[in-house]
C-alpha cells in the first residue's frame, strides 16, 4: 500500500473528500474548519512581512504543536493544542485534507509526518510535548494541565 499524501481541498461543486482520497485509505480534512487546522493564519504572516507567509505559517504551527506556549500563552491556545494531540493517532494511515497549494508548505506534512510515526515512537513524543507545556504553564504561575503520578514513596 502506499504511502498517505496530502491533497488540497477544494470547495468547488463537486469536490469530495472521498473522490480525492485514496478508496482505501480514505482521508481527513486537517484546514481551520477542523479540530486539526492550524491556528496560525497565513495572511497574518503576509502582514508581518514574511516572504514566503505559507512557511512562516507552518513553521509557527510546528513549534505551537511541539508545545511552546511563546505565541499563544492562553488556556485556549493549550486546550486547542490538546484536542490536536489526543487525535493523532485518527490521521494514521489516512491522506490529509487541507485548502493550501500543494506546491506550497502546510501544517498538513507535518501532521502527516507525525500521525504515521511508529505509535510507540508518538506516544513518547505526546507525553514530551505535555510534559513541555506543563513545565511552561507552572513556570508562568498557571496550574499544570496534565494530571501527573506521584512516584512511590
């Protein structure tokens, strides 16, 4: 079988999700309009100044997803980030929906990247980012988010 992709979606009529999935693989839809879209928008980084905003953009969701609270210090931003974390292991396997140019970057290759790591190997790397953005929050004076086991005594 091979290996899931990103599409781009469209909203012309007409346009199917399971028309542009692989039929046995299926896909998801990862734009805003999801729980896995991202946060950072592209015509905010055209503002800024970026030259190339799309990467800008997917850069920004990188490191807000690895966990660093540096541009979105709010309980919201976290909650968001979660929702996120706790559905990865839905993307595996499937190709990835999202509206931006496929000969442009997209917060979709990450995830796509991420999604199909060995589950062992993604695991460990949720519990990373969690542990990350707790750190964060208790450094800042916000409680943890994450529920942590005391070790025996």
């Amino acid at each position: 079988m091979s290996t899931p992709v990103r599409i781009q979606r469209r909203r012309t009529k007409g346009w199917t999700l399971a028309g542009a999935a692989d039929l046995y693989r299926g896909g998801m839809i990862v734009d805003r309009s999801s729980r896995y879209g991202n946060p950072c928008k592209v015509t905010l980084m055209q503002e800024m100044g970026y030259d190339d905003p799309h990467a800008a953009a997917a850069a920004n969701y990188r490191t807000w997803l690895a966990g660093s609270r540096s541009d979105a210090p709010t309980d919201k931003a976290d909650q968001q980030r979660e929702r996120i974390l706790a559905g990865l292991h839905d993307l595996r396997g499937k190709d990835l929906a999202c509206t931006c140019p496929l000969d442009r970057a997209c917060h979709a290759d990450y995830l796509l990247r991420l999604a199909n790591m060995p589950p062992v190997d993604l695991t460990a790397w949720v519990s990373q980012v969690r542990a990350r953005v707790d750190r964060q929050r208790i450094r800042d004076g916000e409680p943890p988010m994450y529920a942590h086991e005391e070790a025996p005594r």
